[in-house]
C-alpha cells in the first residue's frame, strides 16, 4: 500500500471517471486512487471501481465539501502521508501530480500545494470571463487576508502533508469549500503555496459552481470568509509552527 | 418621528382580547397533544408554550399591556400585544435554523461513518472470504 492517496470527489461523472482514474494511475503511479461517490445516480461507482480505483459510497448527496472531507477521513485513518484531491470531470491533468509532489518535497514548511491556471499564461482552460473576474476578486481578497499571493483560489487541484489532511478531516467547510480552506489552513498557521497548471474544460458534468446560481455562490463565501475573520482562533495544536 | 404614548392608552376592546386568548389556548392544546402523539419532542415544544401563555398572560392583565405599551411608546396595546407575538415568531424561526443547521452537520457526519464503515465491512468480508 502506498503512502500517497489521490482523492476522487465525483457526482454523476459515468462519462469522465473511468479516464481520470485511469490517467492517475498512468501518470502518477505512485498513488492510491480513492473516488468519494458523493450519491450520484449514474454507474459511477461501479465504473470507478471496474477502472481499479477503490470506491466509497455515501449514502446520499452530502455535497462537494462533505464529500473531499470523507476523502481526508479516509486518508487520515489509513495513514496516507501525502493526500491530493482531483476533479472526477477530467478538469485536472494527472500529469501535474508528480508536479505538485515535487513542490510539496521541496519545502518542508509547506503543508499544501495548489494548483493555479492563473500563475502563469500558460494558456490552457481558465473559464468564462464573468467567471474570471469572480475568481479574480477572491484571489485578491484571499492575497489581503493571508498576506501571500493566491491566484487562484477557487481550484481544487490540491495536495496536502499528512498535517493538513487531519486539519480537513477534523474540520472542512461544507459547501463551495476551496476558499474558505484556505483561510482555514491560514488560521491554523499552515502554510502554503501554488504552482503553475494547466487544465483542461471538463468533458462531463457539470460544476458545482454551474448548479448554483454564480451569484449566490459568491455571497456564500464572501459571507463565510468575512464571518470566518470574526471567528475565535482555532486552538492551534501544540506541533502546529508559531506565525 | 417617534409620538410619545398618551398618558394612559386606552385597554384593548374586549373581542381583539378574546380573540388573543382563543388563539393562545388553541396553540397550547394543540402543542400538548402533539406532545402527547410523540409527533412534537418536548425541547421543541417549550419555545412554543412559552409564546402561547406570555400572549395569553398580556391578554388577561390589561394593566401590564397598557404599562408595558404606553413605556416603549406604542400608542395601541393590541399593538404591543401583536409586536410580542412577532417577536416570538421570529425567535422561533431562528431557532429552526439553528436546529436544522446542527442537524445538516450530523447527517454528513453520519453519511461519511456509514461510507467508511461500509468499505471497511467490504474490505473485511474479502479478507475473510480469502482465506
């Protein structure tokens, strides 16, 4: 068994996850493959496993963040040392993995890796415009709370140390999680950083971000994030380094 | 602009009490028996006999109304004896908010138990079947 787990949230994505996980285990073979059926009523599940991921079922739709949480429970309970979530829909290419763990390698004192289309121009899927300048606004307002840069703060192309796998596993936010994670890390003086990605218009489903009104999902985090500086501090473990 | 109260409001007419007081007995029976029917836990039912027997309260003692009317400047008592009653409403909105806020968090919780639990009981079922 390795030590390094590949976390599959997936929703109805039959048409995509025989190939995403098929690409892991190509380009990064070094890694568990788990895919988080999050309730979907297609053959995902059954096709996920046909391509040789292991495959765990919640009982209904808990949604997106509920669903990468139970990744990390898993990753926490099975002792992975190394975690990276990817999309079911084929946004992420697999062949960044190895990427992403050599980032993670290179600085011990960071605990999470991103991967950002927005690092460079590099070119590749980087959705619509309106979509873009929303991303834009978090980036910026994420950059100014945790005085780093973040371009990308909406991906969810993301590796973590075996320390922030059981921050997530304790505590994950529910909905639209990946900017309200960062914060999280951020308060529990976690660091991290982005590297560079290319990804690809996803070749089945549909978003998360698409199923709710883009509106909504924007005064959905921005209210989380802004009650999130109103927040106690967490209580920072003992292991966990001073700011 | 904010009308002070006249020295001393007229009481309430005598109907619009009644009425309250039909509508504050009605909600305590009703509560009751759902209590009884085990339909209604009793945590919830509180907040609700509360409401029903303030309201029923401020009906019957018309000289608390019209004090408690005439001191935060509302002119009306029956007035004051609806502002209560809104009040509670939405208290008791807030708090099904609250309830259904923890209890979304325990149903995720409970659904990634049971997905875990499952792939362990799968994976301890071949074991086994293995050897």
């Amino acid at each position: 068994m390795s030590r390094h787990l590949a976390i599959v949230p997936a929703l109805n994505e039959a048409g995509s996850i025989a190939q995403t996980v098929t690409e892991i285990h190509q380009h990064a073979a070094g890694f568990d493959v788990l895919v988080v059926d999050d309730g979907s009523v297609d053959d995902t599940a059954a096709i996920a496993a046909a391509a040789g991921a292991r495959v765990i079922s919640l009982p209904f739709n808990v949604g997106i963040g509920g669903a990468v949480q139970c990744g990390y429970l898993y990753a926490r309970d099975n002792g992975y040392e190394v975690a990276v979530q990817v999309d079911g829909d084929g946004q992420h290419d697999a062949r960044d993995i190895p990427r992403l763990l050599a980032a993670l390698g290179e600085e011990p004192a960071v605990e999470m890796i991103t991967g950002s289309r927005f690092l460079t121009d590099q070119g590749g899927y980087r959705s619509s415009p309106l979509r873009r300048a929303g991303i834009r606004v978090f980036a910026a307002l994420i950059s100014l709370l945790t005085h780093q840069r973040v371009t990308d703060a909406t991906s969810g192309f993301r590796m973590s140390t075996r320390r922030g796998i059981e921050l997530f596993a304790r505590d994950y936010p529910h909905d639209y999680p990946e900017v309200e994670a960062i914060l999280l890390l951020h308060a529990h003086r976690l660091r991290s950083r982005e590297i560079a990605v290319t990804m690809r218009p996803r070749t089945s489903g549909r978003s998360t971000i698409a199923r709710a009104v883009p509106a909504y999902y924007m005064v959905k985090v921005l209210l989380a994030v802004f009650v999130g500086i109103l927040r106690a501090r967490p209580s920072i473990e003992a292991e966990e380094p001073p700011r | 602009m904010i009308v002070l109260a006249a020295a001393r409001a007229a009481p309430p007419p005598t109907y619009q009490r009644v009425a309250v007081i039909a509508i504050a007995v009605l909600v305590v029976i009703v509560v009751v028996e759902l209590v009884r029917r085990r339909r209604l836990m009793e945590r919830y039912a509180l907040l609700w006999l509360a409401a029903a027997t303030i309201l029923f309260v401020l009906a019957v003692w018309q000289g608390l109304l019209t004090t408690l009317s005439s001191e935060v400047g509302i002119r009306s008592p029956p007035n004051a004896l609806f502002a209560v009653g809104f009040a509670f409403v939405v208290v008791l909105l807030l708090s099904l908010s609250l309830v259904i806020s923890r209890l979304t968090e325990q149903n995720k919780q409970l659904a990634q138990r049971v997905a875990l639990l499952a792939d362990r009981l799968k994976q301890l079922e071949q074991e086994r079947s293995e050897t």
